[in-house]
C-alpha cells in the first residue's frame, strides 16, 4: 500500500462537525456587516509579490519571513499566497476605480497564508473576515469600526474580549518619535533580541511590538509617542474616544500598541482576550491613509480591521464542537419495487415544501436503515414500503420522542414535522 498524503503543515481541515461552528459564525458575521452598510468584494488569493512588499513594508515579520512566495514556474512571475487582505483591496478598489463613486465601505474573507510555527490559534492558512472603509478621513469611520466590534462580540455571544486603542500620529510625528526611540533603544542594546537589534535603525516602532517575554520591561519603560504627537492626530484621537464613550464602549489606552505592519497612522485598535493564551488578539486595525497612494493610487484616506476566524471560533460559548450540527428535518427510508419511484417522489415534494431531507442511500433492511435515519439527528422518518407506496402515503415517525408513528399523505408532512 502507497503511503497516504498528509495536508501541509499548518494548514487544517474543517471538518462537518466543526463546520457547523463555522457556517453560525460566518452567517452571523454576515448579517451585522449588512446592518452597518459594507458591501463585499472578493479578491484573488495569489497576487504579485510586489503588492505585499510595497504595501506591508520590507522589515515587517510578515514580508521578511512569512509569505508563501514562488516563481511562476511558466513566466517567471513572482507571485504570492496572500498573508491579509487590505493591500488586495486596496489595489482592487485602484484598479476599478471604486473610488470615484465615492467613499467606499467594503468587507472580504476567505483564507490567508503565513509560514509561521503552527501552534494552537497560529496556523499558516488562516481565516480572516476584513472591513475596509476606504476615502474617509474623520474621526467618525474610525469610532464606528470600533463600534461594529464590539457589537459583533455581542451577536455572537462572546464575552471578555477587551479594547486596546493607540494612535500613532502623522508622518512627521513619527519621525520624532522614531528618533527618540532609536536613541533609547541604542542606550538600551543589552536587553535587545537579535530581531529587536536588527530592526532598530530600519524600524524602531516593530521592536515595541515583539513578543519575547524577555523584552516587555524595556519595552514597558521606553518613550512614549503620545508625547510626541501632532496636534490634529491628538485631536483625532480625542474625537475617537469621545466617539466611543458616547456609545458606551469601554477601552484601555496602550501607547505600546503600534501593530505589526507598515501601512498604519493615527489610529490603531485591537480586541483582545485572556482565554486563548499567547494568540489573545482577535482582531486588530486602523488608520491607513498612506496606502492607497503607496501602491499607486491617487491619495486616499482609509482604515479598516481584520479579525481572524479561527481564534473567534475557538471561543464560541461553549467549545466550537457545542453549536448542534445541521440535521434534516426528515431521513427518508424505503424498501421495495413499488416503493422505490414513491420514495425518490416523495424526497423531491417534501424539498419543494421547503424541508430538509436525507434520502437513504446504499439500500439495506429497514432495521439499518432506522439506524442511518437516528444517527443523522432527524426529528422524524419518513418509512415507505409498497404499502404506503400503494396507498399513495408514507408513514411518519418520530425519532426523538415516545409518539406513535402515523400513516399520513406526503402534503401533509410539513405541517406535522414542523408543528
Ligand atoms: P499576531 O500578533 O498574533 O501575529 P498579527 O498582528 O500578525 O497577529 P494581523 O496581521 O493584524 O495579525 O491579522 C489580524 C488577525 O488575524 C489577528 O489579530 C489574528 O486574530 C489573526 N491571525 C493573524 N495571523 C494568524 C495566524 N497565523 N493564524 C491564525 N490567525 C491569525
Ligand atoms: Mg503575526
């Protein structure tokens, strides 16, 4: 026997039991993107390497060591696996003039790809569902993107999941901040990770972002940017907070916040939590103005937030495995010459009523077909023999209760099971 062939590494199944976790999340992620007026736009997951470099920024983790890059092994094209979604958006929405209809508000999910060491909530393909609001400048979009959140906590039963928020002010304030923190971090050169010292002149801000556990004292007491914010972001930022105090939702200031790509300005927010360990955020974004003119477009202002799939699922009450997996509403069996046509009939009247229904498949007696017919979590049984097959009936049988089965027309099967 041959060897069987395993998936890649990092990269998961979703199985039908876990699935049905995934189709109440995903509907429900659905329905509250409709309430608050975002459209969805679908992008391809291969794009040119180009698009990543330019847009997440060359020392980042995610384009010095995380991207599923490969040549076009039949043009020489060097193409990769998404690692998010925001840079794909934003070309898309260049390359078809969205734009020029006006401000755009846009969502998009599906699966991303980052060769990082899979452990429990890091995986290298993931889910994201992403929001986008392109060609708004205001303080307003940032506060109602924060404010989708934590509704959608809500919708989906989610508790402890907590606010962060950071600005990290305009290009030049980033400039001053980033020399008073190259300066710290160079008087600090002891406490660095090799990362951290490689990053510090190309990118001091990332070196606040590291996880190594060994770096959160020095990371803890280095300068802050706040105090070197410009005037306009500092009032964004206060427009922001009294957004979301307006609308009851709580926050915690973390001015070490700055999150791990290039593209952000003024505003920056993660939803965190304490239940999933070391993978505790569930969502993060910001401001980007700088973006879409980074890759071509004509300037425009822009924020956005992406959440990833998987952590969420995993803390849906109860464990993913609790959301009841999909059952028919009936599990057709049958047995017998005349019963055969009767029964494919039937299957075909019942879904035209709007019902769910299994047929048995793969023959067998009626004894193990009752069984297939329990094991699929059916409320009810439709049993047709060349009895019922004659008489133009089926027979109806509850599976979940001590009812007595009944002889009854096709027609009236709706009204029963759903009654
Ligand atoms: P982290 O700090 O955990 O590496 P990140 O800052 O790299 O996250 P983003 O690029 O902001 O993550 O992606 C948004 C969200 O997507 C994250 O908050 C997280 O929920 C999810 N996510 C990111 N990378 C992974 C991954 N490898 N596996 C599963 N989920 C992920
Ligand atoms: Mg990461």
């Amino acid at each position: 026997m041959s060897e069987t062939i395993q998936s890649v590494k990092g990269m998961n199944d979703v199985l039908p039991d876990e699935a049905a976790a995934w189709e109440f999340f995903e509907e429900t992620v659905r329905a509250w993107l409709r309430r608050y007026g975002y459209r969805q736009i679908r992008m391809p997951i291969l794009e040119r390497t180009d698009l990543f470099v330019r847009s997440i920024g060359e020392v980042t983790d995610i384009v010095e060591k995380e991207m599923f890059t490969f040549t076009d092994r039949l043009n020489g094209d060097d193409l990769t696996l998404r690692p998010e979604g925001t840079a794909s958006c934003a070309r898309a929405a260049i390359q078809h003039s969205l734009l020029y209809a006006g401000p755009q508000r846009l969502w998009y999910s599906g699966p991303m790809f980052r060769h990082e060491r899979p452990q429990k909530g890091r995986y290298r393909q993931f889910h994201q569902f992403g929001v986008e609001a392109l060609g708004l400048t205001g303080p307003d979009i940032d506060a109602e993107l924060i404010i989708m959140g934590a509704r959608l906590w809500r919708d989906l039963g989610l508790a402890n999941i907590e606010l962060e928020v950071n600005t990290l002010g305009d290009a030049e304030a980033r400039a001053r901040y980033r020399a008073r923190l190259i300066h710290y971090l160079e008087t600090h050169q002891d406490g660095l990770d090799e990362d951290a010292r490689r990053r510090m002149h190309t990118n001091p801000l990332r070196v606040l972002d590291s996880k190594n556990p060994q770096m959160q004292a020095l990371i803890e007491a280095a300068p802050r940017m706040l105090d070197d914010l410009d005037e306009p972001s500092l009032k964004h930022f206060e427009d922001v907070q009294r957004l979301l105090r307006n609308a009851g939702v709580e926050y915690r200031i973390n001015t070490r916040l700055v999150r791990g790509l290039d593209y952000y300005n003024r505003t920056v927010f993660e939803w965190v939590t304490t239940e999933l360990g070391a993978q505790g955020t569930v969502c993060a974004g910001g401001r980007y103005d700088g973006l879409v003119a980074q890759i071509g477009g004509k300037p425009a202002p822009a924020a956005g937030f992406a959440m990833g799939v998987e952590r969420l699922i995993a803390l849906l009450p109860g464990g993913s495995r609790e959301v009841p997996p999909l059952a028919p509403d009936v599990y057709v069996v049958w047995s017998g010459e005349a019963a055969e046509p009767h029964a494919w009939r039937v299957a075909e009247q019942l879904r035209d009523a709007g019902m769910d229904v299994t047929m048995h498949a793969g023959g067998g007696s009626f004894k193990s077909q009752m069984k297939r017919a329990d094991g699929s979590g059916a409320p009810f049984a439709v049993i047709i023999g060349d009895d019922e097959a004659a008489a133009g009936e089926v027979t109806l049988k509850p599976m979940r209760d001590q009812r007595e089965q009944v002889r009854v027309r096709a027609e009236d099967v709706p009204a029963l099971v759903k009654g």
